[in-house]
C-alpha cells in the first residue's frame, strides 16, 4: 500500500504495544518511527521531525507529560496523541492543558479509533498550519498594501500640490477687471482647471477647462493644457505663430495638441481674450455646458455659442464671438459639476435655474458659494469648478 506524507512517531516502553501500534499504522499507510522512552523519544522528534508523535504517560527517564511539554514549546503545531493505560482524571486534564490533541485509554479495543484520532489531529494540524500562512500572506499583502497606500497618498498630495501651484491667485485685478476662482474635486485630484493671465500689457486671457474622467489621469492632462497654453502666450509675444492668440486659435491649437498626445482624453473648455483698449470680450465654445453667464444689475443671461469637445475630432474648428462688456458686469463660468447641485429633474430645467441663482448670488463668488453651500458639500460625483470675471460690482 502506498505510505502517506506523514510521518508517526510512537513513543511507549511498553515493546509489545509499540509494535502492535507501529504494524497497524503502517497498514494504513503511515510512515512510523518508534522510540522505547521519552528521552529517545525527544531524540528521534528533534533529528526527523514528524508529523504526530503519540505516547504513553508513564515512561522512564522523561515522562509523558514532560514530553508533551518539550515537543510542544519546540514545535507547536505538532500534535500529540496520548495513549496510556493509567486513566487518571488528572492525568489527562493535564495532558490536554499542555496541548495534547487527544486523551486515549489502554488497552484499545479497536485500533480503528486510534487511526481515527491521529487522522483528525493529523487534518486539523494541516488546517491551522495552512490557516497560519494564509494570515501571515494576507499580513504581507496587508503591509505591502499599506506601503502602496502610503505611495500612492504621497503621490497624490505631491500631484496635488502641483495642481495647486499651478493655479493664478484668487482674486486677481487688472486694470479694473477683477478674476476670482473655485475648485472642488471629487476625489483628491481634479479634472478641472482654470487659469487667467496676461498675454500683453492690453490683453488679458482666461479659460476654464472640463477634463473627461477624473483623478490622476484627468489631473495631468490640466498639466499639459496649463503647459500649452503657457508655450503659445510667450509665442505671442515674441510675434511667433500665433501674436493675434485668438481663442478659437488656441483652441484649435490645444485640439490638435491632445489628439496627438493619444492619451484618450478629450476636454470641454470656454476660453476668452479682454482686449482692455476697446472693452472687447473675444471668446471661443470647446463643447462646454452650461454656457458662461453674464450678469448685470439689469439682467442676467447665457453667452451664445457651441463647438465641439476639444481633444475628440481632427477636422474640429471653432469660432470666435465677440462681444462689448458692460461698465458693471460679472462673467461666470461653470463646469458641469455644478449641474449636480440645481434644481430641477432635466437638463433643460436645470439650465433654466443657473442664471437665476447667478442673480440672485448678485453675480459674485462669495453669493454663489452660499447659495450652493460650498463650504459644506459633501462627497460628489464630479469636479465642480467656478470662476467668475466681473468689474465694478463691488
């Protein structure tokens, strides 16, 4: 018959039961050491290391409860069956304490049951030792885990810092026209962005950018629109290839940029140029909802305009609306996390209550954030972004 994996050891000075015991075993297919005493017995654990030791109690030299004690603080997950023919209540008390898998009684009238307990012992050592390297890997996962955590936070609040650093001042004022701005990510990082600056000392520019998706991927995609539209403002004023930078341009310019980057990232975005000589607004639509917002004392309504996404089609063009400023106005522009907070159970009913708010906010940033109760939002679904231009409001 072929021997099992495991491997007994039968500690007994008792000859006759011994080999009683050790022919029976190895019928049913266990490998069996044998030891005469307990201090052979220690001996013969500590040079083969069996898989279950059974002993008697009483023994010369080293007794079965010492033995239990020894194999036990040397391998604690051995088991240990003992067979003795003492059947003394204390006895066995004692031997389970020390950590005996099982207590049984000479002489046996079955060997059946013998082989039944050592089987037993013999699993359920088998499944606390696999119970043990399944928690000491889920422990490793665990701390390799943690340590990805931790990366990945520092990662993050270093992308976030980034971000953060990337963005203009808020408030910013030139020449009269004063820029404030908000973002609120949805998850560490944002897909959103906006920036305003100088392209001259007549022009102002500004855009507010909407990237698809959210968190890091969509995080570094304002990197490179923040990168691209910083290379055409120096390319402007040194007259290189585009000195008019007119939005549709940049735009364009931007559209062709990331389709040619392959990221698979497209952006909606609103971009606008102040001319501060004429009062002029120029501004260009890149698939942007809801529409910039004009308020004035008198009125408050939606700038025209349309276009496709920015990053999305080769043949895409866009075209630039121009406008005169009122003397006291404000500008706002949303992303389309806004759309989240508004009333309204369609798109339709939802854009028809954004200029209303922007009115009664008295078209200011700090009106907007109470109306929409900024400061206390919760966790949202996407990036909310605002950005409000104005002049002589306050």
């Amino acid at each position: 018959m072929q021997k099992t994996s495991a491997t007994l050891l039968i500690i007994d000075d008792d000859d006759v039961v011994r080999a009683s015991l050790a022919a029976y075993l190895e019928d049913s297919s266990f490998s069996v050491l044998q030891a005469n005493n307990g201090l052979q017995g220690l001996q013969v654990f500590e040079q083969q290391q069996p898989d279950l030791v059974i002993c008697d109690l009483r023994m010369p030299q080293v007794g079965g409860l010492e033995l239990i004690r020894q194999v036990t603080e040397l391998s604690p997950d051995i088991p240990v069956i003992v067979l003795s023919g003492a059947g003394v209540m204390n006895d066995a008390v004692e031997a389970l304490r020390l950590g005996a898998a099982d207590y049984l009684i000479k002489p046996l009238e079955d060997l059946a049951v013998l082989e039944h307990s050592v089987r037993r012992a013999l699993d359920r050592s088998r499944l606390l030792l696999e119970n043990r390297r399944y928690r000491e890997k889920l422990e490793t996962a665990n701390r390799e885990l943690e340590a990805s955590l931790h990366l990945l936070q520092e990662d993050q609040t270093a992308g976030r810092q980034v971000q953060m650093n990337m963005l203009p001042q808020s408030p910013w004022s030139t020449d009269g026209f004063s820029f404030e701005h908000q973002i609120i990510p949805s998850l560490y990082l944002s897909g959103d962005f906006v920036d305003y600056f100088r392209v001259d000392e007549h022009r102002v520019a500004f855009y507010l950018a909407d990237v698809s998706g959210h968190g890091a991927s969509s995080a570094f995609v304002t990197v490179l629109l923040k990168f691209m539209t910083t290379r055409l403002m120096f390319e402007s004023r040194r007259g290189g290839s585009m000195p008019e930078f007119k939005p549709s341009d940049v735009l364009g310019h931007i559209n062709r940029g990331l389709i040619n980057t392959r990221l698979g990232k497209h952006v909606t975005m609103v971009g606008g140029v102040i001319d501060e000589h004429t009062g002029l607004l120029t501004y260009s639509i890149g698939g942007h909802l809801p529409l910039p917002v004009l308020y004035t004392p008198e009125q408050t309504h939606y700038l025209q305009g349309r276009g496709l996404p920015v990053g999305l089609f080769n043949e895409a063009t866009y075209t630039d609306h121009v406008m005169a400023l009122p003397e006291r106005f404000s500008l706002t522009l949303f992303s389309d996390g806004i759309l989240d907070l508004l009333p309204g159970e369609t798109l339709k009913e939802k854009e028809a209550a954004l200029p209303e708010i922007v009115s009664a906010a008295g078209g200011s940033l700090e009106g907007l954030q109470q109306k929409f109760g900024l400061a206390t939002l919760g966790e949202m679904p996407d990036d909310i972004a605002l950005m409000v231009l104005s002049r002589n409001l306050a």
